[in-house]
C-alpha cells in the first residue's frame, strides 16, 4: 500500500504587490506581512479572512522594520529590539487572525531577516523569543538549529524561483539569474525539492507568479503529492 506524500505550498501574501486571491486560491499556507515590510492591518484581515474561508494555514511574515527597502536590507538590530518588533507583529496579525476566524500557526521571517537568521544566532533567538511557542519556516542553520533546541516545530522550505549556490543558499537577488521566471524550470525545480522539504515557496511579488504557483499545484498534485498547510 502507498503511504500519502504530504507538501505545503506558501506564498508571500499581504505585501500589495501580487494578486493575494488569486494565489490564496492555489497555495496551503500564506506567509502575510505584518505591517513592518509591507501590508497593513487592512490588508492583513482581507488576507485573513479569505485564507479562512478556503483552509489556508496562516502565518507571520515578520521582518525588519523597514518599508522603504521592502525588508531587503541587512540591518544591526538589538536583539532585544528585535525580539519586542517579532512579538509586536506576530501579536498583531494573530488578533486579526482570530477575528477572522483562523490563527497564526508559523512563523517566517523576511527578506534579509531571513539570511540574517540562518548564520546569527542572536537574531535568531530573538525572533524565537519574539514568536512564542509558533513553530518555524525557514532553511537549515541558526534559526532551525534554535527551534529545535526548544522542541519547537521546524519546517524546512525550498524556493523553486530562486538560484541557489553550492553551500545550500540562495543567490543574492542583485546577481543575474538569482530569481527564475521560467514556468518549466520552476516546476522542475518544485517537484526536485519537494522530497527533501516540507513546504515550497513561491515569491508573489515575481512576475508570473500566479501562473507559477498554478502549474507547480497541478504538477505536484499530478505527481501524487497532497498539498496540506502547515
């Protein structure tokens, strides 16, 4: 008898640059920006509201707190600073999420809180502080390292979309090729890495990345994988 293949499929949602129904219409989990990347507490509870509706887990998009660099740029953050502007937007985007009718399951940092996290540890900690018990999305390192040391839940992502380098990460975005927007290769790359992750990301702020997310579903779902939320 042939045991079921579960994967998650998640989106960054919320961030007013992608077609956010679209895509809660396809993807399992919506990463939502709480506010300090993008997104707004408006925006949070349309998010919200629809992922509902529809069965899609929900979890908080934290990051820097910088809106005029979209989260992109490394910044040197206290860590106890950090772990107060984590715990301010988990808490906000969890109350609009219970208003709505679902919870926050996860946590996921942004942009270049996200690179941050897999080598600093003390950034790292600061966004377990700052995010509870919430289990993790993320990649191997500091942050999955520190979640488990907690026995927090850890799920571990890959990005179709996106060029990685020989030691396991992601091209930085300012090298030629770093992010893929052909669909073919994408969905090459997705049914690649769905046997080695828990859940594959699709960025919702590249081009195309509704048409992306649909045929990497249906090659997913085509390959026998049942697509759950985390």
């Amino acid at each position: 008898m042939t045991s079921v293949r579960y994967v998650d499929l998640n989106a960054d949602l919320g961030e007013e640059v992608t077609d956010d129904a679209a895509l809660l219409g396809i993807v399992s989990s919506a990463n939502v920006a709480c506010g300090y990347h993008a997104g707004n507490a408006s925006v949070m509870a349309s998010v919200c509201e629809r992922a509902a509706e529809l069965g899609v887990s929900v979890g908080a998009q934290v990051s820097y707190d910088d809106r005029e660099n979209f989260g992109r740029v490394a910044r040197d953050v206290a860590a106890d600073v950090l772990r107060e502007q984590v715990a301010d937007q988990v808490g906000v985007l969890s109350a609009i999420a219970v208003s709505a009718g679902t919870r926050v399951t996860y946590v996921k940092p942004h942009g270049a809180l996200y690179h941050r996290v897999l080598d600093d540890s003390e950034q790292a900690h600061a966004v377990l502080d700052g995010s509870t018990s919430l289990a993790v999305l993320t990649m191997h390192g500091a942050l999955a390292d520190g979640a488990r040391a907690e026995d927090r839940t850890v799920w571990l992502e890959g990005f179709p979309d996106r060029r990685y380098l020989e030691s396991g990460r992601l091209a930085a975005r300012s090298e030629p090729g770093a992010v893929l927007t052909d669909t073919d290769e994408i969905v090459v790359n997705a049914l690649s890495l769905a046997t080695h992750v828990d859940s594959i990301c699709l960025h919702g702020d590249t081009e195309g990345a509704v048409a992306h997310a649909r045929s990497v579903r249906r090659a997913l779902e085509g390959a026998g994988w049942v697509l759950r939320g985390l």
